[in-house]
C-alpha cells in the first residue's frame, strides 16, 4: 500500500462536519433568477439552494450551468424554482466522508446538505471539491 492510499484512507474516515462549508446560500422559490445570480456571485458559490417560502423546506439546487442557460434564453424574469436541476440529497453531519463519497457518486449530484435526520435546517454543505481538499 502507498503512503498516498493510507492517507486517502484516514482522509475519508474523517466525518462530513469535518469539511463542509457552514452555512448555504438559499433563496426562497419565489426569488428572481437574478436573485440566484447576485446570490452566486456575492458568494462566490457554484449552486443556491431553493427553499419553499412557507416553510424553508429545501426544494433543490439551481447550479450555475442551468442559470447559464436561462440567462441565454429567457427574456423574462423567472422565478429559482423553474431553474431548479439537481434535487436535494442529506446526508449527517457525523457521517464519514466515505459515506459522502458513495452518496454523491450513488445520487450523482454535486452537493450534499448536511443536517441531521428528518431535520430541514442544515448545517452546511459538502462538495466533491471539499473532499478532494480534505487531504491537503
């Protein structure tokens, strides 16, 4: 076994809270799509998470691909929850990262919400990126 593989190892024992990014940028369903813009580049994130108004349920994530193309096609302000393109997927904040490996490549999204079971709150949210960063 490599001394790269036995790193890689310890690095996804490690739990999910470990390497998440606290806090998610959210908008509410009725946001403008130029929300989700402002709400991208003022964070500097890849995705926003659309929640339902009434009651901040998380509906799904509008990543900035798809905002590319609404931007490109839609003369008319449109609301987040019609650019919504991946669906939500939890996972607990304890968890290991191999968990959020396997649950990220089973779901075959690009992030995870972190809260705890049955809770709508979350925590944070982890990415592909967040756990390749995890090793350095």
């Amino acid at each position: 076994m490599t001394a790269t593989t036995e790193s890689t190892r310890g690095v996804l024992d490690r739990p999910v809270h470990s390497v998440m990014r606290h806090g998610v940028v959210a908008v509410p369903e009725h946001a403008t799509l130029e929300s989700v813009r402002r709400a991208m580049a003022d964070h500097r994130v890849h995705a926003v998470l659309v929640e339902q108004r009434s009651t901040g349920r998380p509906l799904g994530w509008v990543r900035a691909e798809a905002l590319l193309t609404w931007m490109n096609l839609e003369p008319a302000p449109a609301h987040a929850h019609l650019a919504i393109t991946e669906r939500v997927v939890t996972i607990a904040p304890d968890a290991p990262l191999r968990e959020a490996v396997a649950t990220l490549s089973r779901h075959g999204v690009s992030h995870l919400l972190v809260c705890d079971e049955g809770d709508v709150v979350a925590h944070g949210v982890v990415t592909p990126l967040d756990v390749v960063a995890a090793g350095d």
